[in-house]
DNA sequence: GTCTATATCGGGATAGAC
DNA sequence: GTCTATCCCGATATAGAC
C-alpha cells in the first residue's frame, strides 16, 4: 500500500491512515466516509484513493502496522511469562490491549471472516503474512511452556492455538461491557483451561480422545497443509 | 415485511424476494443491485422498497421464511433420530440441506455476526424468534436422548448446542469443497463428540471440569440470561 | 393499498487532466 | 502525485396512476 518512494509519499499515505483511523474511532466504519477522510488529511479523495485503492485497503494498512508494531510488545510480554496458560494469556492480552483504542476497525475486518476469499479476511491469503507470525508466536509459546506435547498433536496446536485466539478476539469485539472486562476474565480462565487441556492430552488415557481430536483438526485444516481454510 | 393484505400484495412480495435470491446466487449479495432485482421481478425499483425497506431485509425475510418452512422438515428429521449424536447431527443437516442453494445468502447473514447491533445479526433482536425455536429444538434433543444431563449443565446445554450449530454452519458457508463435502464429515464427527463429551460431563470424576466449563459458560452469557451475546 | 416514474442524495470508486 | 469530474449504487422522497 504505502509507496516507499518518496519521504513526501510515505507521510501522505501515514497522514491518510491517520485521519481514517481516527475518524474510524469516532464513527465507526461505515460512518466515516471516504470524503470526510481525504479532507481531514488534506488532501482530495482521489489521492486517498491513490494511496488506498478502498476502504478496506485503510483496514488492511493498519492490520499490517499493528502487527509490526506489536511484535516487540509481544516478545517483551513473553519474556515474563512462564508456562503455556500464562504465555497464551499474555500474548493474547498485548493484542487486545493494542487494539482496544480501535475496536470498530477490528470489527470491519472480522465481519469478512465468513468469506475467505475477501481480502479483509482473517484467513485470506492477503493476511497471510500477518497469520504467518502469529502461528509463530505460538509456537515458541509451545515449545517454551516446558512440558511434553505429544508428537501426533504437535505439528496442529499452533493453529489451534490460533483459533482460540481469533475467538477470543471475535468476544472481545462485542463485548460491551466497560473495558471489555467480560473478555480479559474470559481470557484468563480459558487460557488456563486450554493449558490444562493440552497438559492433559498427553496422557496414556487420553490416546482415544486424541485421535478424535485430531481427525477433526483434520477434516477443518482440508487436504492442503498450507492455510488454516477455516 | 410481506404485508399479507391482499393476495396480490402477497404475489408481489414474494416475487420479489425470488428475484432477489436467484440474483444473489448467481452474483452474491454485493453483485446483486436493487434495480436488478426490481427489474427481474417486473416492478419499479420504488416497489422493491415498498415491500423491502432495505437490500438487508430481503435477506431477513429469507432467513425468516426459511425458518418457518423447516420446522416440518425437522420435525420429519428428529423422528427417525435416536439420541444425542443422531439428533444433532439430523437437525444441524437439515438445515445445510434447506439452506444449501442459497448459501451466498447465508454469507450475507453471517458476515454481520461480528456486530451484535446489526439487526442481520444471528445475535440480533430481530433475529431472536428464529433463535428461540432453534433452542427449542435443542431442548427437545436433550430431553429426548436418553441419558441424565447434569442438573447444574442442563440449563446451559441448549446455548451451548446453539452456538454449536453456529460454528458448524460458519465453516460451511466458507467450505468449497464439492458439495460441502468437508462440512458434513465435520458435523458427523463433531457430532459424535459433542455426544461424548456430554455424557461424560455427568460423571462425578468430571466435578471440577464441569466447574470451569459452567464458568465459562457464565462469562460468555454475560450478566443478563436472556440472550446469547457471542 | 399498490404500485410507476423520476428526481435526488450521499458514498465508494474510477478516469483523465494537470 | 494530486485534483476535478464523473459514474454507479443504495436509499429516500414525491407526485400521481389505478
């Protein structure tokens, strides 16, 4: 999106983002028009469009920053948690807190999720840059968290932890209760669950329940390895 | 919407609403112009508005006549059906089946579920009467199907069913896979588990897991019982 | 009450001049 | 790179035919 050219470019394409994020906050998505932002940021509605081929591409632009910018949150929020509840949990938290000033923007992108093949999708090939880091994050969270994960669910969890994730955050975006406490005591007490869960799945008793698992991790993931369809 | 006035009135209303659906099949909810469906249905664009104050509410209108015509088919679909799994899985097909012609349509209806406030919202008041025969159904299920439920689980579980059923219907809509393929495997399988899972929440071992999943349960449901929030 | 026809408006998006 | 003018669409409004 933003035209690395020139340094003028570059703070044209910025000063647009701005205005539109902004208006975003004020009066949501679809209340902010297109007009209203390329006058806020001074400049005509052709040159927003010039800079942001849509609307969307605004969503997406700002997708993209914010897990740039988030990536050393993450990785210093990590760096005091111990464990595979805590980890999740963290991670998670430095998400929602990072993107609670712009929740109407987050909603604009979620409300594609049904369509995989809109470019605003969580699961869109456009996002998939964005995914790609997330999945490590988790990763790491799994291999740090200090107990054994069974060798046949190893290579799934990450996505699956992804998932949990995108739950949490599709709660938190509707949630309205004040400070969206409803979704940070949800978090807490679901990371903690998972974590017992993923624990407990290593267990010799657990094999039949495992093997049920993954068959549906299966089924979800579809004949291609390489995307999460769903 | 349809005002049941005159047979005519009726005719008109429904014309228009098959003109809609075949034009969202073909090119989806965005491609499909108010004047196209006019125009299809043989009436001036002001008609369209006059039977449907918005391009929205001919999907409510669908999703509202859906409802009601499959009642029967589920009724018809639950008799032959035999415990939890088989109940679940029966009524969850039926409507992949009913809704399987049109599921551009139910994209449309989904992609707003991120926004409780939009009245195409599944979460919406607007769609609360379909909402509460879906719980009916699940009621029914549970109650018919043989086995204790947990007296402190029970008044939960049909929510549980429901947001279930959602989740199934979410990956379907999104399934490319001939004929849904994937989507029907996943159901079956999930089906069963779901099943399991349920029969196993009344064991005494399962005291504490029940706890954290009641709790759970609760934060999601949020302070007020009567609605399901996300 | 059930429409037609038409004018109008606001908003996303594009073309082409500069 | 930026602006102006324009197009299309969803939605509203209105006047009037039947």
């Amino acid at each position: 999106m933003a035209r690395k050219a020139t340094p003028k470019a570059e703070a044209s394409a910025q000063k647009i983002l701005d205005a539109a994020l902004e208006l975003f906050r004020e009066r949501g998505f679809d209340g902010a028009t297109m007009r209203d932002i390329a006058r806020k940021a001074g400049v005509a509605t052709g040159a927003a469009y010039y800079y942001y081929p849509s609307k969307d591409a605004l969503v997406l632009a700002f997708y993209q920053h914010a897990s740039a910018e988030m990536q050393p949150r993450i990785e210093a929020a990590l760096a005091g948690a111990r464990g595979l509840e805590a980890g999740l949990r963290e991670l998670i938290r430095v998400k929602l807190d990072y993107f609670a000033p712009n929740r109407p923007v987050l909603r604009a992108l979620l409300r594609n999720g049904a369509d995989p093949k809109h470019p605003l999708s969580p699961f869109s090939p456009e996002t998939g840059a964005i995914r790609a880091f997330d999945l490590e994050w988790f990763r790491r969270i799994l291999s740090d968290c200090g107990f054994g994960i069974p060798r046949d669910l190893a290579p799934h969890l990450p996505d699956v932890l992804w998932l949990f994730q995108m739950g949490v955050i599709y709660f938190w975006v509707t949630d309205d209760s004040p400070g969206q406490a409803r979704s940070y005591r949800l978090l807490d007490r679901a990371a903690k669950a998972v974590a017992v869960l993923v624990r407990l799945s290593a267990l010799p008793l657990m094999r039949p329940v495992r093997k049920v698992a993954l068959e549906l991790i299966a089924i979800v993931k579809g004949p291609d390895d390489t995307a999460v369809p769903a």
